[in-house]
C-alpha cells in the first residue's frame, strides 16, 4: 500500500529509517515529510485503504504535534532570543490544524466534503512545518548544544512510541483503531510518554 | 500554427508597468500542480534573468544615454516579468523540493533540444550536458530523502526517470575542456542560436541559483553536495556560452535575446494546462512582441541592417515538456563515458583530466558519492526512480 510501485521500495515512514536520531531538528523535519507523504496516500487511495492512510496521518500528526508542544516549544520559549512570540505564533497554527483534524476524525473519508477539508488542512499543516523550519528550528540548533538537540530527539522518539504510525496490514482493524483510541486520548497518552522520558519535568 | 513575431505588435511599452496588486500573483500549488507547469516557470526565470543581466552588459558598453535610457526601459519591465514569474513558485516549497524541479528542467529541456536540434555539433554538446544533469537530479534525489524523507517522484511524478548518468564525480574537467567551437551565424539555422541561447539561460541561472542557496543549509553533505554540484554549473555555463558566435554584434545579440522570449512565451502558452499560468504567458508574449520591436529598431539605427537577416521567417515549432524517457536510456546505454578533450570528446580519460581530477578530489570521494553512501547507510537502499525497466548500463544496476 505504501509501496511505491516502480521502485519497490516503502516510503519511509517515522523512525524506520538506520539515522542516528540525535538530532531532534533532523528528526522533525523528516517527520515533516512523513506527514507529507501520509497526505498523498490519503488522497491517492479509496476505500478501506484511505480509512487505513488517514488513521495513520491521525495518529502521526497527534504525536508529532504534541512532541513539539511538550519538547520543542518549551525549549525555543525558554531559550530563544523572541522565542514567546515565535512558540505562539505556532501554538496558534497548531491550534486551528487541530480543529480540522478533529472535524475531518468524525467524517468518513467516503464523505464528499471529506477530500476538500483534507486539502485545507493539508495546506496549513504544510505551512505550519515550513514556519517551524524557518522561524524555530533554526534557532534551536543555533541555540542547543548536542547533548540537549539529542535528549530532545529521545523524548520524540518516545513520543512516536505511544502510537506507531506504521501501517500493519491485516491487523489495522477495528480493533488496533481501538487500541490507539479515540484523538484525545492518544495525545494525553503521548504527552505523558514525553514527560516520562524528559525526566518527569 | 504559424506565427511571425516580426509581423505582430503587442502592448505598448508606456502600457506595461503593473501595480502591487497586479504584481502579487498566486503561486502554483507545490502538492497536485503539473510538474511540467513548475518546470516552465522554472525556464522562464531563468530567461528573464539573461534579458535583465545582458542588457546590463550592453547598457555598460553603451556610449549614448539616450540608448541607455531606452535599454533601462524594457528592462524594468523585463525585471517586472521576472518577478512575476519566479513568484508563481510556492513559498511553502523547500530549496531542495525547489533544486529537483530545477534538475528535471535540465533534463528534460535539454534532452528535447538535443532531439530537435538540427546541427550535429551542437547536438552533441546537448546529448554531453544532459547525462550529468541527469546525474544530478539522482544526487540530489537521494539526498531529499535524507533530509525531508521524501521522494523525488512526489515532485517529478513519473515523467522523468531518477537513476544514475554520467557519474557527478567526473564531471570535473580541466577549464579549457569545457569550451566548445561556436557556431558560425552567418550559416546557422536561427532554431539553433535559440536552442543554445534557451540552454546557456537556463543552467546559467541553476549556476546562481546553487551558489547562493547552499550554504543556507546546515547539514554538511548538503552544503558540500550543492558546492559541488554548484562548481560543475559553472563547467556547463562555459560549455554552452561558447557554442554562440561571439561575431555577433550587441544589436544581433539584443534582438536574439528578445525574439527566443517571444518563442518561449508562445510555446509555453500553447502547452500550458494551469490556466492562470497561462494568462501570465500570454500577457508576457504580448509585452514581448514590443521589447522586440524597440530592440529590432535598434539593431537597425545601429547596425544599418534589418533583423528579417538574422531571424527565422516564422517561428519555429513549439519548444514543449515532455516526457524524453527513451532518448535519455539511449544516451545512457552509448555515451556514459564520454569526456571532452579540446572543443571535441573522447572516450579515454586523458592526462590533463586526470590531473585536475586527481586535484580536485583529492585522494578523497567527493560528496556526490559521499551523498549516496550515506543514504545507503540510512535507508540500505539508494533512491531511484526507474519507471522502463532497469538501467540501461549493466555496471550502474543495483546488486
């Protein structure tokens, strides 16, 4: 499903490619992608295997989003020159991503208007990434030294965790889907991981 | 269709200035536009930036102010229509997203004037710079995935094959290799100094365009990748400058410059299929047909001739994007190994190549093969995108 036909070779998805992960810029970024790339899958399958995609892009968004709302916001609030209004800048982004992705959760995405909301969501999430990338990313690694870019990377990953994103054919029923529960769930779930793994802060 | 750019006239030129507003156009969608469209946008930037930097030459040659404020004119609005056009691309594109569309404009614009290209010579300078922009989409390809995990394709679609060419790490010649014979214009068919002008535009403004985004990266292959990558556009730029006559006067030159504007515009208009893009090159074309005309009355105060001379009588069949899939395996399966010695090329690798290859590297794989092994490391694979088959040449299959 997520092979790509003419290579053969799976699109990467979070975490699953040999990188050292010690970098929690490097890592962001390619999850970036990531949600890229679950976007495209959802808007190229039908069916069960749309159903399959936009679960996935569920869950990777909510633990994406709440990684950095725990682990990297903190930080460029903290430690950024400027840092408050640039992390509300993006809370307030994230904010209204997360209202679509709540309203297109309770859709079927056989649902005419399903398709239409997905693309508005796309265009800001993909907005929301490049803003990150350009106004706190880049401060961040001016600002980290590589012990802390590394233990900001780990308490992602731990994030990632809570909810693979990967897709498991067969197993993706019901089922699982009940697993990972309902949004809300998920990212109280991924919030507790991330704290867990920052050290309890 | 017939058309005779000579034969029309467009907007006045007092009429061409645009506002903010007018100024302030939508840029195309970076997700579901057709890659094609991007690729044509891409082209046009690059002509534009020409038209602006060669009429600065000729307006620093130029004795006479009241030339020179005709000149400062058009090019205002030449600097508009840059503007515009290299504002269609989307602000939410990264620079490597935006370097991969770059690299399928090479490889497709290219291998299509290779193919139409009437003089054998010139053709072979094509058919030789096209295996390594080729060799470069596949560079930077595999880096894309490193760094944003994504797939070329997703910005190439299946129109343009991502694998190996001409290996990136032997591009590296000695500079007197790279210059070629010109033509001679008073012979040439006129599609040809279109083809080389169009072709010399374009890997000139990748030449800027890779030196001044590559250092804004911060991942060092990145950095040494575009450094390199950066180097050979510049081998590219020699290459294909030194194809056109350098007889011809600065009026020739002008008028050269604006006609193949009319005929870019006018093909790209033809082929467009985003509608809005499409409105830009016919405002463009229209605005055109009159740069053409100052520039003709120009060529004609002050080189006593008419441009009819040097011009073809109509235009020539539409340049198009499209798919070169075939042409390029052949090319892939014969000249891989090709070098150039002199203005010709050869199969062997020579002393004086040996010699800057061996300086320049420096006991050392540059990071065009540094850029794939450590995508190997990554992912266990390299990227590729070999939609025909496998590829042509055994030794570049995978094992």
């Amino acid at each position: 499903m997520s092979d790509t036909g003419a290579g053969g070779t799976r699109t990467p998805h979070a975490g699953d490619d040999a990188a050292a992960d010690d970098n929690v810029v490097d890592l962001l970024m390619r999850q970036h992608g990531d949600i890229r790339n679950l976007f495209d899958e959802v808007e190229t399958t039908s069916g069960d295997a749309r159903r399959d995609a936009f679960r996935r892009l569920v869950r990777l968004l909510a633990v994406h989003e709440t990684a950095e709302e725990e682990v990297v916001h903190p930080f460029a609030r903290r430690n950024v020159t400027g840092g408050e209004q640039v992390v509300a800048e993006r809370l307030e982004e994230e904010r209204l991503a997360k209202e679509t992705l709540a309203e297109l959760d309770g859709m079927d995405p056989e649902d005419p208007g399903f398709l239409p909301k997905l693309l508005l969501l796309r265009t800001d999430v993909q907005k929301h990434a490049r803003a990150e990338e350009r106004y706190e990313f880049t401060h961040i690694l001016r600002t980290a030294d590589p012990a802390g870019l590394a233990a900001m990377a780990k308490a992602v990953k731990a994030a990632e965790a809570t909810a693979p994103t990967h897709p498991h054919p067969g197993v993706e029923s019901g089922a699982a889907n009940l697993a990972a529960g309902p949004l809300a769930a998920l990212m109280d779930r991924t919030r507790d991981a991330v704290r867990k793994a920052m050290g309890g802060s | 269709m017939s058309f005779n750019p000579l034969e029309q006239r467009g907007i006045p030129l007092d009429r061409q200035l645009r506002n903010w507003r007018e100024l302030d156009v939508e840029p195309v969608d970076p997700d579901h536009g057709d890659p094609y469209t991007r690729c044509r946008v891409i082209t046009m930037n690059g002509i534009e930036v020409e038209a602006i930097l060669f009429s600065h030459q000729l307006a620093r040659h130029c004795p006479d102010p009241e030339v020179k404020r005709q000149l400062a004119r058009t090019r205002y609005i030449e600097a508009q229509q840059q503007k515009v056009v290299n504002w269609l691309l989307p602000g939410v594109a990264s620079v490597l997203e935006t370097t991969i569309a770059y690299e399928q404009v090479a490889v497709d614009l290219t291998a299509w004037v290779a193919r139409m290209e009437p003089d054998p010579y010139l053709q072979q300078a094509y058919q030789f710079g096209v295996l390594e922009d080729f060799d470069h989409l596949y560079r930077y390809a595999n880096l894309y995935e490193m760094i944003e995990h994504r797939k070329a394709e997703a910005i190439v679609d299946q129109l343009t094959e991502v694998m190996p060419g001409r290996p990136t790490k032997y591009h590296h010649r000695d500079p007197v290799d790279n210059v070629r014979d010109p033509y001679d214009r008073t012979r040439t068919d006129p599609l040809s100094k279109l083809h080389a002008l169009t072709i010399m535009s374009t890997e000139q403004q990748t030449m800027n365009f890779y030196m001044n985004v590559g250092p804004t990266y911060m991942e060092p292959i990145a950095r040494r990748l575009y450094q390199e990558i950066g180097l050979i556009e510049e081998e590219h730029v020699t290459h294909y400058e030194s194809l056109v006559d350098p007889g011809e006067t600065w009026w020739e030159q002008l008028v050269n410059h604006e006609y193949n504007e009319c005929y870019l515009y006018h093909s790209f208009m033809e082929q467009e299929s985003d509608p809005k893009v499409k409105a830009v090159w016919e405002l463009h074309l229209n605005m055109e047909l009159e740069h053409l005309h100052v520039a003709c009355d120009l060529m004609r105060r002050h080189d006593g001739r008419e441009p009819e001379e040097v011009l073809a009588p109509e235009l020539p069949p539409v340049m198009t994007f499209e798919p070169n899939k075939a042409y390029l395996r052949e090319l892939l399966a014969t000249q891989m190994d090709l070098t150039t010695l002199g203005a010709g090329y050869v199969r062997d690798a020579h002393e004086r190549f040996e010699k800057l290859q061996e300086a320049i590297h420096g006991g050392e794989a540059p990071p065009s093969e540094q850029v794939i092994d450590e995508h190997r490391e990554m992912f266990g694979r390299e990227y590729r995108l070999e939609t025909e088959g496998e590829h042509p040449d055994p030794a570049m299959r995978q094992g």
